[in-house]
C-alpha cells in the first residue's frame, strides 16, 4: 500500500483526552451500553451501540486531512450601545463595535461580563475558499485521493462558494474540476465565478436542466468517461478501517484499466462526509486553553444547507460539550431544516456504523429581518461598511451578517455567570464583488 493513501491520527492524544472526558461525565451506562444523555434540558439524545465514545471519536477523526492542523484565529467583539438624537428630538440608540484580535482565552473568558462576542476567524483559513467550504472539505479532498480520483464534478449558482472552493481545492491537488454551473455566463466576471473560470472547468446549465441536479451530475460525470464513484461509496469504505486495505486493493484493481476516476459531489457539499471537519474544529476549540470544555457557549453561524450548523452540534454532543449551536436560516424553512439535520445523522451513523439517534442538536432561528434568500435589504450594505470600518472584519449580506446581528443582539442580553456567544465567521468575502455587480444602487 502507498504511504499517501494511509490515514493517520490528527492529534491522537487529543482525541483519547476529550473522548475520555466525556465518559467521565456521563450519568450512567446500561448493560447493553445504551446511553441516555440530557443536555440543556433542550434536547434528548438517544444512543445505542457497543463502541464506547473513544472508539466512535476515533472512527469519525481518524483520517487524513485537507488542512494541516485545524487551528483558527479567534477575535474578541466589545458590542457598545449609543444614545443618538433623532428626527423630533426623539431619541434613538447606534451601536458601535471594536475589536481585540488577541483576547486572553481558557479560564479568562469566564472573566469578562461586558457585552462582547468571540468570532472564530475561518474567513482566514484560505484566500479563496470560505471557511466553512474548507471546513467540509477537510476531510472530503484526501478521501477522492485516497481511492485514486482524478476528475470531480460537482454544481452551484454562478456565484457559488462552494464551486469555487472545489475548484480551488482540487487544482492545489492536482485534481481537475467540473463545475455545473446555473445560468448564462456574465458579460462580466468577478467573484466567485471568476474564480471557478480560472481554476476550474465551467459549464454553464439552462435553469430547467440544473433543476434535476442529480441526473445533470451524473450525466456530466459519465461524459468524462472512466468510473464514476459516489462520496457515499467513499465514505463507507473507508469508515471501515479494519477492511480498508482490501478495500483500497479491489478499487485499485476495478479501476486498473481506466485512465479517469470521477467523483460526484453534491451541490454545496451537503453530505456526511462534510461533518467531519466540523467535528475537528469542535473538538480543537474545546481545548482548555482556547473555549475549554466547561463553560457554557451559545454558538451562532448562518445557514445556507445547515451541514455546518448540524456538524457543530454533532461535534458539541460527541464531546459532551454545553455548547448551544443556534443557527440563523436563510434558504429554507425550519421543517427543511430538521429534515436536512435528520438526513446528515441518519447518514453519518450508517457510514459510520454507528446505531445512534439525536433530535434537536441545533436550534434553528429566523433571520432579524427574514426575506427570500439572496435578496439585500437597503441599509445592510451600510452596516457591513460600518462593521468593517471599527473591527476589519467583513462580514456580506447574504450569510455573515446574519450571524454577527444575532450574536450581537445575545452579547447584549449577556449575565454575568451565563453563557458567552461565539460567532463561527465562514467568510464570503468574495461574495461582495458579484452584489456590487447586482445591486450597483447599494454601492
């Protein structure tokens, strides 16, 4: 077998230590190792397997990575509120914010009571891929290496993150990826589809074609020719580590007489193999000296698919974590949202052998002013101005700012002793060139 197809422990001592805590800490154990764990009093968890929740870690962790170490920068928000003179000699109130990008973390975070938020910089992570595109594709990216894919397919809008971020990531790895791509080509690109222009290979798909995405995928994946692999294939296969071997012999045999791989990724990486990146960053932000494991955290990130908000509260549970994950839904109601939420578990414990039942592991909220998605409301280009000019953090419309207005709102309503709000930033940046194209009045 190659060195570079064999997956390797990240942190292995890590991963004993919180797995090991979070035994400590639960209530009881039957005989049959079925565990029943509360946790807030805002959800029940049901699990029932043999494996203790060492092995499960392990199961879910023990692979190789896209990036090298899952470290992120955290900032510090101080949130400040303003009297302000109205029209009519009403009063009014302007918030204001600034920012500490070397806040003093661990044991100090239970130190401060006045009205901030901590926001886990993954807009830094890479200049091109949003964080949480290069947080689904952590795990994503080794496991089409490791079982010899060549060619990738996947489809989004014409300004898709997502896309890009395949693109991007597969061409630093010498992969070639096809992107579907909704719509007509701009006169003009910029963004997120110039981007996928240089670094990728775009088709641009009529709407009513693009509508049926997964007949377009694999209809585009068999016209590159060569086998055609799904991620659910991938991710089964190597969940099993003590057959991965003979795995890795019979595709590498299957495929011996054809020149291409190609594997289909779904449309924003909504699969269970994104979760596992999410984990990793879950499980380095709990280390004691960064969020710790103990105090109570009410995390809030945007939601465009949900996986990422569902793979921070599965990481949250898994390690036993008082973490409340609260989501803030842009593209779909909450009953879409649980159903995604119930479908990501439902595949992450099949892949995973895994017998497991969760309900209610994030908190799905609506958007301070909800509107059809995609869309900009006048005066939230002024706010991202504002919130770049005090702190240096862009935050864009569509997703980021969606977050920053809910954790501002909570630091606000923060209590001495209660929980601290933490802002997950998955970037986006790219994304204020194609509304400055689309909304020119705004700018």
């Amino acid at each position: 077998m190659k060195e570079d197809m064999r997956c390797c422990v990240s942190h292995p001592e890590a991963i004993s230590k919180v797995a090991k805590f979070w035994l400590s800490n639960l209530n009881s154990f039957h005989n049959s190792l079925s565990i029943n764990l509360k946790v807030n009093a805002g959800f029940q968890v049901i699990c029932s397997s043999n494996l203790s929740s060492e092995e499960i870690m392990l199961k879910i962790l023990n692979r190789r990575w896209t990036l090298m170490n899952p470290d992120t920068k955290i900032h510090q928000i101080k949130v400040s509120s303003l009297q302000t003179q109205q029209n009519f000699g009403s009063l009014g109130k302007k918030i204001t914010y600034s920012n500490n990008p070397h806040p003093s973390l661990g044991e100090n975070i239970r130190k401060w009571h006045e009205s901030s938020f901590y926001i886990v910089r993954d807009d830094l992570l890479h200049p091109l891929v949003n964080g949480n595109k290069a947080r689904k594709l952590d795990a994503l990216i080794p496991l089409v290496e490791d079982h010899l894919g060549t060619d990738v397919v996947t489809c989004g809008g014409c300004q898709s993150a997502h896309a890009a971020a395949v693109a991007v990531s597969c061409a630093e790895r010498g992969l070639k990826a096809h992107l579907l791509l909704r719509g007509e080509q701009p006169q003009i690109l910029t963004g997120y589809n110039l981007i996928s222009m240089l670094y990728g290979n775009v088709t641009y798909v009529p709407r009513s074609i693009y509508a049926n995405r997964e007949e377009l995928l694999s209809s585009h994946a068999n016209s590159i020719g060569g086998s055609v692999v799904s991620l659910d294939h991938l991710l089964k296969a190597s969940s099993n580590h003590n057959s991965m071997k003979s795995k890795f012999i019979d595709i590498e045999k299957e495929w011996s007489s054809n020149s291409k791989k190609t594997i289909i990724i779904n449309e924003g990486a909504g699969d269970a193999i994104a979760l596992p990146g999410l984990i990793r960053l879950v499980q380095y932000l709990s280390q004691d000296h960064i969020l710790g494991k103990d105090q109570a955290l009410k995390i809030i990130v945007d939601a465009g698919t949900g996986t990422t908000a569902v793979g921070l509260g599965i990481g949250a549970l898994c390690l036993g974590l008082p973490w409340e994950v609260t989501a803030v839904m842009l593209a779909d109601t909450i009953e879409g949202y649980k159903k995604k939420e119930q479908s990501l578990i439902s595949e992450l414990c099949r892949c995973f052998d895994l017998p497991m039942m969760h309900t209610g592991i994030v908190n799905w909220v609506e958007r301070q002013h909800p509107r059809k998605f995609g869309n900009v409301l006048k005066g939230e280009i002024e706010a991202c101005q504002q919130i770049a000019q005090e702190t240096g953090v862009l935050v864009d419309p569509i997703y980021t700012l969606a977050g920053w207005e809910l954790a501002s709102q909570l630091s606000q309503q923060e209590r001495k002793g209660g929980a601290k709000v933490v802002m997950l930033h998955t970037g986006g940046t790219l994304g204020m060139f194609g509304l400055a194209q689309r909304y020119k009045s705004y700018f």
